[in-house]
C-alpha cells in the first residue's frame, strides 16, 4: 500500500525518498571542531536504516558559535574536508545530507567569551554574555554564508538555519532574551532583522535548485517571550526570501519554561504554520510510532516527520516502520538475510 510516510517529497530540484527526517542532534565528540569517524558512522547508520533526509547537528559558522568545545565547526578547509566521507555515504544510500548552521550565543558552553544581543546570562551556570556589536553581527552574517559554501563543497545538499532553542538567532527573535535599543531590537521588525540578514544570505550563496530550511521555536513557553503570532509573521518573511522549509519546535530560550511535553505536543505549530503561511513544514517532538507519524502526514498536519531521540534508540526505525504499515521499501542487501 502507498502510505503518506513512504511517498516520495520534491523540494525544489531534490526528491526525498520518503518524509522521515533525522532531526539535529549534538554528538559531543569533535576535536576542533573537525568530524571523525563517529560522525560518520553515527549519521551513516541511519542512511543504512532509510531517513530520507539526515541533518548533521548545530555546526559552528564560527569556533566559539559551537555549543560545546565538542561540537562540529565549518570556519575552514580541515572541517570541511573530514565531512565528505560521511556526505558521500549518505547519498551511496539514497538518502540526503544536510547540515544545521549555527551559533550558540549566551548558550555557549566552551572555553571562550560568550556573546549575545543583551548582557543576560541562560542561567547561573552560564557565563554571563557580552553584548555584540552592530559590526559584529554583520560580520556573523558574512560567517553564516561562508560557512555554507563550505557545506556545499563538503557534500551537502540542504542546509539548514538554526533560529530555535535559545541560540543565537533565536536570541534576537525573543523579547525575553533581546533588550537592544538599536536596529536590531525593540520592535517585532528590528529583532527579526539579524535572523533575516543571515537567511537571506544563506538563499543567495545556495544554490538556486537546492533548499534552505529554517529550524524555530514556534513559541518560548512564557509569557512575554516569542509566541506563535509572531513566528507567523517570521515564517511569512522567510518564504519571500525563499526559504523552502520550517522545521518547527519550541521552547530553549529561558529554563524555567513550562515546556507541555508529550506526544504531539508541537505538531499544531507545524500546522497552523503550513496553513496560514503556505510553506512546507516538519513536525518534530516525541512522535515514535510509526502509525502516529503517518497520521501526522495524512491530516496534513506537516509535510515531513523529524525523529531525534528515536533515531538514536533505533536506527533501522524506517525499515520496521514500512513493515508496521505493509509497505515495501528497499533495504542494504548486506543485510536482506535479517527480512
């Protein structure tokens, strides 16, 4: 049977295979900021096990823009040429690889000064930010499209902008997070400028037939913080721009948010976002079971299924999911004796 989960998804000139993503998720385990075998076998797993599109996790467009001393990098040649093993693997198994772009702001956990658009801290475990400069943030935008020719070059066939879970981006977008006085704060305009800037020179440095996905937190979870309305508002700025694609989560700006986890609990944010805005979206958090995803698809909730931490508990989710729903997919021969 043609189930919604297995058909096939164009984007512009790309054609996934099926709708299961693998979401971003940070391995802890570069060494300046380089790729190693890890990383290769960990993302290449899950190509073997049938995600159609696999998003490498929150890269660095500059060194101290990781969340961690061990996070991933893409500031030169070295970064760029250890991801091309794994690039290549992917797509050996039909599958496409993309690659989150990042910066982590005041969230930035490593050995170096953190900055942000305000002087605030995440919390008392974190240093306390300075404040960027209006010069700085252009030149973090010069990082950000450097950063993706760099991806191209490594292999990749999407990138995608992180503007969600209380990173840098995300900082500006958040009346909670962004007390600036000049161009870039104050009005819902100014704080979504530098977001803006950085994807509108991510669309002009990509190439025309490949997309650009943007990753947000439809909502902060507190009152005052970035809500839905105004993630609408974003969304229809990011499709004029031509932005493909909103992967939509929630939540990181602030830790003591009362965040309602449970199955689907993001899953109407996708859906008022595709609805209202016309644009493709992905609905992420906690969506496990296969039947559950598929109806996800069939209502027309989102146009694609993100699995993090399933994907990490099993990598092979996509070849026991098209069994679950009777559908016949193709698997590595090496290991047709297992079906």
């Amino acid at each position: 049977m043609q189930t919604k989960l297995f058909s096939s998804l164009q984007i512009r000139g790309l054609t996934l295979k099926n709708r299961i993503m693998m979401a971003p998720m940070c391995q802890y385990s570069a060494i300046d900021g380089i790729a190693n075998n890890w990383h290769l076998v960990h993302l290449g797993a899950r190509a073997a096990g049938g995600v159609g599109l696999i998003i490498a996790e929150a890269t660095g467009v500059v060194s101290e823009g990781r969340i961690s001393n061990g996070c991933l990098a893409l500031t030169n040649q070295a970064q760029c040429d250890a991801l091309k093993p794994m690039t290549a693997f992917i797509k050996s198994q039909q599958s496409i690889p993309a690659i989150q772009l990042a910066h982590s702001g005041r969230k930035g956990q490593g050995d170096w000064e953190p900055y942000a658009p305000s002087p605030l801290a995440f919390s008392e475990q974190y240093k306390r930010p300075r404040e960027l400069q209006g010069r700085e943030i252009y030149k973090l935008v010069e990082a950000f499209a450097h950063s993706a020719t760099l991806a191209l070059e490594a292999g990749f066939e999407v990138i995608e902008a992180h503007m969600a879970h209380g990173y840098l981006m995300h900082q500006f977008l958040s009346p909670l997070t962004n007390e600036r006085s000049d161009e870039f704060g104050g009005c819902l305009e100014n704080r979504m400028k530098f977001p803006l800037l950085v994807a509108q020179a991510l669309r002009d440095v990509w190439p025309k037939n490949l997309p650009v996905f943007v990753r947000i937190s439809a909502t902060d979870w507190m009152e005052g913080g970035w809500d839905l309305e105004q993630s609408l508002v974003l969304c229809q700025a990011l499709k004029k721009i031509g932005i493909d694609f909103i992967d939509v989560s929630s939540g990181g700006t602030v830790p003591n948010a009362l965040v309602p986890a449970a199955p689907n609990f993001q899953v109407p944010f996708a859906k008022e976002i595709k609805q209202k805005v016309g644009i493709l979206t992905g609905a992420v958090g906690l969506i496990t079971k296969a039947g559950q995803a598929e109806e996800i698809l069939k209502n027309q909730e989102a146009d694609a299924i993100l699995l993090g931490r399933e994907l990490l508990r099993e990598p092979y989710w996509p070849i026991k999911a098209a069994q679950e729903l009777k559908e016949r997919v193709p698997f590595p021969k090496q290991y047709e004796r297992a079906y």
